[in-house]
C-alpha cells in the first residue's frame, strides 16, 4: 500500500511522522497496539489438536497425556492474549474502533468466541485429567457461556456492521466472512458436553435444543454467506498470497457442523423423547458423510490454491493459522461418523487428517514463535 509521505516534526529529540498516535502507556502496552482479534485463532488451532488427537480410535501410549498438555498450552495462551488484547483496548481505543469498522479485520472478533469455546471443550475432553472433574465443569461452564454470548454479539453485530458502516466492493468477498456466522455452530458442537451435567429433564433438553438451534442460525447463515465467497473466487482473481490460506477456513462450518450432529446423536438418548432421539442418530450420518464428502473436494482445491501461491512466493503471515482449526474440525467430524457407521474408513480419515493437522500446526507455531521474538508481528504494519 503506498500512502502519500508526511512531514516530519522533532521534540525532545524524538522522531516521529505528524499525525501518527503516540504509543500511550508503558513500553507494553505499546507492543500490543496492532495485537489484532485474529492472533485467537492461534489459541483455537492449539486447542483443537488436543481435542481431536483424544478422539482418535486405538490405544496410542502417551497420546492423551501429550494432547492434556496441549490442553493446557491453550489455556496459558488464552488466559495471555485475553491479557494483551485487554490491554489493547485500554491504551489503543482508536486501533480498536478501527478494527470493528475495517471490513477485513472485522470478522475476527468471531475468533475470540471461538477461542474461548474451544479451549472449554478440551477442558471436559482432557483437562479434567489434570484439574478434576468438578473444576473442569465449572470452567467449560464459564467459558462456554461467555463464548456462546459473544459468538452470537459476533453473528449478530459483524453483519450488521458490513451492511450500514463498512464500504464493501463485490470483489472484495473472502472467506474470512465466514468467521463471526461459523461461532455459534462452535457453540452447538460443544455445548452438548455440558449436558449430563445439568439436571435431568427441563434444563437438559433446553440446553440440547439450544445447540441444535444455532446449528440451524449458523448453517443457515453459512448458506448464504458461501455462494458469495464462491462466485467471487470463480469470477474475480485469486485471492492475494497473503489471504489464501484462508480458503481453509470453509472447511470450519463443514466440519463443526458434522461434529455437531454427532454429539446430537450421542446425547439425544434419554434427554430428549422418542422419536426425536433417534432421529438425531439419522441426522448424524444423513447430514454428515455428505457434507464431509464436499469437505474432502474443497480441502483439495484449497491446497492446490496453496500450493500455487506458495510457488508464488507466499510467505508466513497469521492467515497460516487457518490450516489448523478448521481441518480439526474436519477431524473431529470424521471421529463422529466413525462412531455412528462402524466405518473403518472414517477412522482412516480421522488419522490422516489429524497427521496434517498436526504437521500444519507445528509449523504456524513454530514460525508465530519466531515472529514473537523477533518482533516481526507485532511491528506497525506496512
């Protein structure tokens, strides 16, 4: 982006362009000034490892003990971003509104719900092994409320600003959009966990049912947000390298939404009355093994995207984190299927699509680790 050049005023023997914001507050808080909401898909794509590597099939020896500590890597990292970002908006209020009222910044607020729910599931999955139960139903009960309230606040207030704030050109349609509409569906898949630990009857059915409902808000409003994202990828030019990881991220509602009607099915039993029940169990195999069949075509037309923007000179940027969560999502959807068909294949895919999945996320962390260091991330942007 080339920006007209600005002239230079000197105080107290400090240089400095007229009319750029001072760094307010200490030398820390002035390090998070463009911390944006997309660095909590590093917290999402952490946690969504431990999550999905506990469900794959066999007796792997250690596996549960390295996806706990996995767990608990993702909790530090969102108990610190929650921190850093609090800090950011108090000394960088401007930064902040301007990020709402970017267009392309924006849909990652969706991102902090998202964070907060997936680090509440693995609490249930795998952190009870280290906290306790007891402790790990009140923290996924925490989290899982204040997720849910700000995924829907996202769903909600991102559209509404993209209609009557944002200035949006029809060529400038990503699937980043998908981001703040994919969070509640993040709700419905976890929710479910929380189950069995409210009383029977009344507050088990209205939670279960709360699930599915934003399941349908969620996959409704993927519906019509993807033929858009769609038409613009077929119409228009690529994406830039940059943003083309972010072709992965529409594999999220694809597999969060098999992931949940799998958990329909595996609670639905004496929560909710028959025939009702069993129909989530043909909901879980009739809705999921077509949507992971269009998953599979388009995780291989995003990576063939990848790969050719990669030959192009694509270079690391956070947009790398959207390899993570969103094949997690895929993984913990297969696991599903599995269950509720028998099939050997579906654990097949569990496994190969966990190996990628934790092949990409080591190295987003590795190269979001050396950019911390460095400083590379954290610099005023170009």
């Amino acid at each position: 982006m080339v920006t007209a050049a600005q002239p230079l005023t000197v105080r107290k023997g400090t240089l400095r362009k007229a009319g750029t914001p001072r760094q307010a507050g200490t030398p820390r808080a002035a390090a998070v000034r463009y911390l944006g909401p997309n660095w909590y898909a590093s917290v999402m794509g952490t946690a969504i490892v431990a999550t999905a590597g506990a469900g794959l099939p066999g007796d792997v020896p250690g596996l549960r003990t390295a996806c706990t500590a996995v767990w608990a890597l993702s909790l530090t990292m969102l108990l610190a971003l929650l921190v850093a970002r609090a800090l950011h908006w108090t000394h960088h209020r401007d930064q902040a509104r301007a990020h709402l009222l970017d267009p392309a910044m924006a849909p990652f607020y969706g991102c902090l719900s998202m964070a907060l729910l997936a680090v509440g599931g693995g609490t249930l999955v795998v952190g009870r092994d280290w906290i306790g139960a007891e402790t790990a139903v009140a923290l996924d009960a925490v989290l899982f409320s204040a997720g849910t309230v700000v995924g829907l606040a996202a769903a909600l207030t991102v559209p509404y600003l993209m209609v009557v704030r944002h200035r949006i050109e029809p060529g400038q349609a990503t699937p980043v959009w998908l981001l703040p509409v994919v969070a509640p569906m993040v709700s419905a898949a976890l929710g479910p966990l929380l189950v069995p630990h409210l009383p029977p009857g009344q507050p088990q059915q209205t939670l279960l049912l709360a699930c599915f409902a934003m399941f349908g808000l969620s996959l409704l409003a993927t519906l019509v947000m993807l033929p858009v994202i769609f038409a613009r990828l077929v119409t228009g030019a690529p994406l830039p390298l940059a943003l083309t990881p972010t072709l992965f991220l529409v594999l999220g509602p694809l597999g969060q939404s098999t992931t949940a009607v799998g958990k329909f099915a595996d609670f639905a039993p004496g929560v909710v009355p028959a025939p009702y029940d069993q129909g989530f169990g043909m909901l879980a195999v009739l809705y999921g093994v077509p949507v992971m069949g269009f998953a599979l075509l388009w995780l291989g037309l995003a990576a063939a995207m990848v790969l050719r923007a990669r030959r192009q000179g694509m270079g690391f940027a956070m947009t790398w984190w959207a390899f993570t969560f969103p094949v997690g999502t895929c993984v913990t959807g297969a696991e599903g299927l599995a269950r509720h068909t028998g099939l050997v294949a579906f654990d097949v895919l569990a496994v190969a699509l966990y190996v990628l999945l934790v092949a990409a996320w080591s190295v987003a962390a590795v190269r979001t680790a050396r950019g911390l260091v460095s400083g590379a991330l954290l610099a005023t942007p170009r």
